[in-house]
C-alpha cells in the first residue's frame, strides 16, 4: 500500500495517528531547526514536519528534496502549533519518520502554484506540469462532472449513447474535412467526421428513436481564437417530434446541469427569431444579460441635410445609461474602437442627454434639439444618458453596434460570468448566397428543412426561406444548434438542386441517405452542443483551451509532442502518396 490517506484528507480528529502519504513536493522550508515540506497531490496539500528529534539520516532525505519530487512518507499526525486557514488540512501536520524518493525531478520550468510564473506557451510545452495546479485541474474536473450529468439526464429520458465511425466518407459541415490516405486503397482517403450527422440520422430510420454521443469531430478550420481544429459535441437526434420537442428536452438538459453542476436555477428560456436578433443585438448570438437595444433611426434621421445620414441605407443607434458626462476625449477613444478594421464604422455621432435637460450632440449643426429630443425618446432615453449611433449598409452598421453594445456592457460591468441568460434563436434563413461563389449554402447543413409555410418561397425567392433551425445561446456565445431534417427523399433532391449540387454529385455524395430514406424515414430532428464551449461557460472563463486537458496552441502545431510532423518516406510510399523508386 503507498498511502493511508491522501493529501487532503487528514483532520485535527487524526491527530494521533500514524499515516502513509504519497505525493510531490510542492514547497521546501528548511528553518535551521525545524524543516517543512508542503507536500501535494490532487486532493489537497500536507504540511509535513522534521526536526531535530527526527534521526539524521531521514532529516538528510528530507531537506535534499528539490521541488516536484515524488515522495512517500510515514509519520504521526499533530496539531499544528500555528494553523493554515486557507487549507482543509491546515489544523494538523505529520511528524516525519520515514521517507522515500519514489521519483527524482529534474527542476519544473516554472512553479506549479495557482500564480504560476510560467507563460503560456512554456505551459502547453510542459501541459503535465500546468495540469497538476489546482486551477487548471479544477476545470478539468467540472468538466467531467459535467459530461457525467448530461450523460445520466440523457440515458435517463431513454437516450441510447452510440458510437458511429470516425474514419468516413467526408461530410459537408461547411469546413474543411481532415482526410486520412488509404494503404489499401491506393489514391483514396478517408475524412474524420465534422460531426456524425448522417450516421444520426441514419440511426433514425433505423428506429433507435432517440440517440445521443458525447463526440470527438474535426474542422480543418483557419486559425481563429477560441476555436480548436478537434472539439468535442454533445450530439444528439431524436424522432416522431417537433421543433419544439427538440428546444424542451434541451432546455431541461441545460438547466439540469446548471443545477446539478453548479447548484443554480435559470430561468426559462426566451425564443427569438433570428430577425429580431439581428435588428434588436446585431448579432445572431445575442446577449440578453443587459438591455441596450439598438433602434433604428433611418426615418427620424435621414433627410435633414447630414450628409453621412443621408446617403446610408440605415442608421441606428444604442442608449447608453448615465454616460452623458463622458469627456471629449472619452467619446474620441470610443470613435477610434468604432473605426478599428475589426468593426469597420467610418465615424460615430453621440447625443449627451445632460443631467441638465438639455441635449449636447456631435451633429447640432444639422438636427435641431426637437428633432435630437425624438431620437431620445425612442430609446426612452433619460436626463444623463448617451446615445450612440452609426450609419451605413444595413447589415454591417447592426452588426457594428452589436460589437459596440457589448463592449459598452463590458465597460459597465453588464455582464457578469456568473449569470447566466441562455435563449433560443428560431427561424434561422434556409440558405445563405455567397457572393463569390455566386451560388446558395445551407446555413446549417444540407439536411435542414424549411418551414412548412415557406416552402414555395423555394422556386421564387429561395434567399427569403426560414429553416427549422435554432440555436443555444448562452451570454452571447453559441452553445450549440440544429434543426429539424428533412425526411422526404424528394424534399432532399431539391436542397441538393438549390445547393447546386448536380443529380449525379447528390448521389455519389449522399446517395446511400437518399437510399436509407426509401425505406421509411420517420420525421427527426436534432441538436449538437459545442461541449468545450458549455464547460468554459460554466467555469467562467473565455477560452476553451483552460478546460481541453491537451489543447493545441494558437500556432496549431502541438508544442509538447510536436505534431503535425513528416512521416517516413516508407510510410509515404506504403499510403501511396509517394512513388516508389523505379514505379
Ligand atoms: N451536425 C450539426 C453541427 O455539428 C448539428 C446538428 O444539426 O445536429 O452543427
């Protein structure tokens, strides 16, 4: 046995007693008469104890120890003389009587402490090492407490957890596929799944009713923060339902976890169309922490001789509360963050209510305090609150003071981590139309349906068509979405036109889901969470990388096993992506 207890366990009631711990050596203290090792594994710390009644040679041992040696002890549990507050086991400490060196360390290139001083790309060299600090552990650990309460709410509601293939035939998720050459076939290659998509819908037609898969997929993805090429789903589908039954069996999954994960209760989630969502948050994820909703002002103020008014396709603006009093040199900071190339505005008019009543705005010239007065009074604004506004082609300028509005939110302290808004966003377009490709996307997949009452619009004006399609939004991010498929093979043949695709590519593509849908397809529908997302959501931070045991860095290449890396020419030759000499 290497341990009686483990290195957060022990209390003042097992003073007394003699233990076994194992672990590493967090800390060293030699104080000339007495030395102290804190000693540390997953559970906690322990103070150990040497002094000079323990027998020399195992106070040798003991002060020779460097940090992150792993050790194992034997001694009697005390009180301590003066105790730690900050740790479980800071009442009591253990009187060293035998120690022995399981494994040397060589010294850690940085501190394995809450404050490390290791940044952070000497971390995801050494991610073993980051991994035994507490913080970084504890993420971990929500993690799977987490896939551990979503696994038993689903198998409970009768979810059947199915495993489908990773090496497949490539998928249309709207990224690029990671492929994986063939030895056996020579000159063709594999594609890892973007998501397991139609083997869930597969497993519809084939009766399993309800399906669900804590999954691994991969996105061959250009570099983009936050994102990582290979991420984890929770993946689910479910037959004989509708849209609605889809939103409530999450709705319940998500505020399960809440609860048990992290003992809160939220409340029930609100449903908005993607239009209101684009026209109300400029945004399709929206925030809905804190209000600030954008108006439109285009009628109220374009025609009064602003050239930048009236020339723009829309103007709009958002009310900030009690920001009237901010300085010149405030409302210039903030014209610079609207002019940054990542928000793209070319100039931002401002209209101070003043505490006063009366009304200051960068456009006086132009708008008299009647017609300023009217803007205010859209927002319902109040005496000391600044409106904000920006003008331009529609979808850029609602999208510019969606950015604008959260960042107003965060300079007001709007959106705290621990609060949680979640929401569905309905009613996504069918189809997005790429101007470059001059062509139609899914802008969820190929699988999606339209709305009953929109099909029509498919000959006509297929740009206008609502999908089935929603989204989980939590706090402005995007936790996960999905649709209703489509279940008719005729229905499908059509996407497949509309998408461009000729009858032979559909076929060679998907024909064995055209075939599986011949043989009685029931009507289905389904969801995917971004699992990495939903646990930094839960553990408040705002990257995904803190809750990935071993994440890839922003470089993409793996910094500890240093992968992707070439392979042997004799593998190269054996996948055929090498001729053999003399072939
Ligand atoms: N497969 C989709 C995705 O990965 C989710 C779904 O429609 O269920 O986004």
């Amino acid at each position: 046995m290497y341990r009686t207890h483990t290195c957060g366990e022990l209390r003042i009631e097992n003073v007394g007693q003699t233990v076994q711990l194992a672990g590493w050596v967090q800390r060293v203290r030699d104080l000339g008469a007495m030395s102290f090792i804190d000693l540390r594994d997953r559970y906690g710390i322990t103070q150990l104890v040497a002094d000079e009644d323990t027998p020399d040679n195992i106070r040798q041992v003991f002060e020779s120890l460097g940090r992150e040696f792993v050790v194992q002890v034997t001694g009697t549990v005390r009180e301590r003389y003066s105790k730690n507050k900050t740790i479980a086991t800071g009442d009591i400490e253990i009187m060293l009587q035998e120690i022995k060196v399981l494994s040397p360390s060589a010294v850690p290139p940085f501190t394995i402490q809450d404050d490390t001083d290791g940044g952070d790309e000497l971390r995801m060299k050494y991610r073993y090492l980051d991994l035994r600090r507490t913080a970084v552990r504890k993420n971990l650990e929500l993690r799977a407490s987490m896939a551990h309460s979503i696994r038993s709410y689903l198998t409970e509601d009768g979810f059947i957890e199915t495993e489908t293939p990773v090496l497949i035939k490539s998928t249309p998720e709207g990224a690029r596929d990671f492929v994986v050459p063939s030895r056996i076939h020579p000159g063709e290659f594999y594609a890892l799944p973007q998501s397991p998509q139609i083997f869930k819908q597969l497993l519809m037609v084939a009766g399993f009713d309800k399906y669900f898969q804590i999954v691994k997929c991969f996105r061959d993805e250009d570099l983009r923060a936050d994102r990582q090429p290979e991420f984890t789903q929770i993946d689910c589908e479910m037959s004989f339902v509708e849209q609605e039954d889809v939103l409530n069996t999450f709705e319940g999954l998500t505020k399960y976890t809440f609860k048990k994960v992290l003992g809160l209760d939220v409340d029930d989630f609100p449903r908005m169309a993607y239009s209101e969502a684009l026209s109300n948050y400029g945004s399709d994820k929206p925030d809905i922490r804190f209000g600030m909703l954008i108006k439109n002002l285009s009628e109220q103020a374009a025609g009064k001789g602003f050239p930048v008014f009236d020339t723009a396709e829309y103007i709009g603006g958002i009310c900030i509360p009690g920001c009237a009093g901010y300085s010149r040199k405030q409302t210039d900071e903030l014209t610079e963050w609207v002019k940054r190339p990542q928000i793209g505005a070319k100039g931002l008019v401002f209209v101070k209510y003043m505490d006063d009543g009366s009304i200051k705005s960068s456009v006086d010239k132009f708008f008299s305090q009647e017609l300023l007065m009217q803007w205010i009074e859209t927002f319902d604004g109040k005496p000391g609150d600044l409106l904000l506004i920006l003008a331009g082609v529609k979808d850029k300028t609602l999208k510019a003071l969606g950015e604008l509005r959260l960042e107003m939110g965060n300079r007001l302290d709007l959106r705290p981590k621990n609060t949680f808004r979640p929401l569905w966003v309905i009613d996504f377009p069918l189809l997005e139309w790429d101007e470059e490709a001059q062509r139609f996307f899914a802008m969820h997949h190929p699988f999606t349906s339209p709305k009953p009452e929109d099909i029509p619009l498919l000959e006509t004006d297929p740009g206008n068509v609502r999908a089935n399609a929603y989204d989980l939004v939590i706090n402005g991010v995007e936790i996960g979405g999905g649709s209703v498929r489509i279940h008719d093979s005729a229905l499908q043949s059509k996407m497949f036109d509309i998408l461009g695709f000729t009858h032979e590519q559909a076929e060679a593509q998907f024909g064995f889901l055209m075939d599986a849908f011949k043989y009685g397809a029931p009507p289905h529908a389904g969801i995917a969470f971004g699992f990495d997302r939903l646990v930094s959501l839960f553990a408040g931070l705002d990257s995904i990388r803190d809750v990935i045991a071993f994440p890839r860095t922003n470089a993409r290449n793996d910094v500890m096993t240093h992968s992707p890396a070439p392979i042997a020419k004799e593998q190269l030759e054996e996948l055929h992506l090498l001729l053999k000499p003399g072939k």
